[in-house]
C-alpha cells in the first residue's frame, strides 16, 4: 500500500520504515539535503533511530499524518531553505520513500553501530559506520557473504555450504584475485591459494 493515497499535500507516516539508503536517492540535490538532516550519525542509511526522529521532527501533533504545513516548519527549522528545499520538497521526498524502501522487510542497529537491513527475498545488507558493507544471501545449499568498500568495491567473498567455505580475498580493483582459502568443514583440510 503506497503511503501517499491520502492526499496530495500529506504524507501518512505510519507506514514509513527504516533501510532508506543514500545511494537511492543520489543525483537530486533536494533530496539528498533533506536525506542528510536525517542521517545523524551520517552512514549513508537511515536507521531505525533516524526514521523514529524524523516521524516526530516532521509530524509536530503526532497524529501520524505529514501535512505541509508541518513540513514546511521542519525545513525553516533545519535550515533546508538555505539548499533551495521547500515543503512540497519534503513531501514528495517522504511519498517517494515508501517506493525506495517497499523491499524492506526490516532493520535493525547492531551493537557496533552497523545497521542491519533485512529484505523480503531472505537477503540482507549490513552497512557499517564507516560506509563499508556486506551483502548476505543464502538459498538450500549456500550461504554466501560478500564485503565491499563504501565505494562499492568488492574486497572479499565467503561461500559456505554444508561440506566447504571458500574465502576470496580481491585486490583494490575489486576483480583481481589475491588469496583463496577452501576448507573442508568436515575433515578440517585446509587449501590456501595466492595469486600474483
């Protein structure tokens, strides 16, 4: 259900979650200044903190609903007309995150600070405070953890299954390969490769 069948100049709140990430959303200036007076601890995601405080910063008489005119005061109060935002801005921003998000099954902030984003196909995403992330996806046979750099460079590749993990280590470009390791879970065997 889109949250924005209540009205063209209000947004339903309610149904907004956490896992909004920057990259979604880069290449418009107004709604990467509105994305960024949210993202307090500046992870390039929106966590479950984040999305709760916007809700209150946003819905000023808590009764769930955005209208435009509380947007408008949220972008005087933080400064967003300074960045060309206005409330219309804010609103279509706000319509346009149910979109970004509707695969979302949920997210979660671990204690080290990296959030947890849990998607409707079983997969999930762990990013880390320093923009750095994991993917995670697993099916009958596999389990299969892939780290990359904030700049979406592949570093690493871990594929477990019931008998085998096998470690990939990449170079800088994300495609050479640097060292591979295959262990044997049941016997222990360890193999250990490294490439020039």
């Amino acid at each position: 259900m889109s949250i924005d069948g209540i009205g063209k100049n209000k947004v339903n709140l309610t149904q907004i979650k956490a896992g909004l990430e920057f990259k979604t959303i880069q290449g418009n200036t107004k709604n990467e200044s509105i994305f960024k007076s949210f993202d307090k601890d500046g992870n390039g995601v929106l966590d479950e903190n984040e999305v709760n405080n916007l809700k209150q910063s946003v819905d000023k008489d808590n009764d769930g609903i955005a209208t435009k005119k509380e947007a408008g005061k949220f972008v005087k109060e933080n400064g967003l007309k300074k960045q060309k935002v206005k409330n219309k801005d804010l609103i279509n921003f706000l319509k346009q995150y149910d979109t970004n998000t509707e695969n979302v099954k949920e997210s979660a902030i671990l204690e080290n600070g990296s959030v947890e984003i849990t998607y409707n196909d079983g997969t999930s995403k762990i990013i880390n405070p320093d923009k750095s992330y994991e993917t995670v996806s697993n099916n009958e046979t596999e389990k299969t953890t892939n780290s990359y750099t904030q700049d979406d460079v592949l570093t690493k590749s871990k594929v477990e299954t019931e008998t085998m993990t096998t470690e990939t280590t990449y170079a800088s470009d994300g495609k050479t390969l640097q060292k591979q390791t295959i262990q044997n879970n049941e016997t222990k065997t360890l193999t250990q490769t490294e490439f020039n």
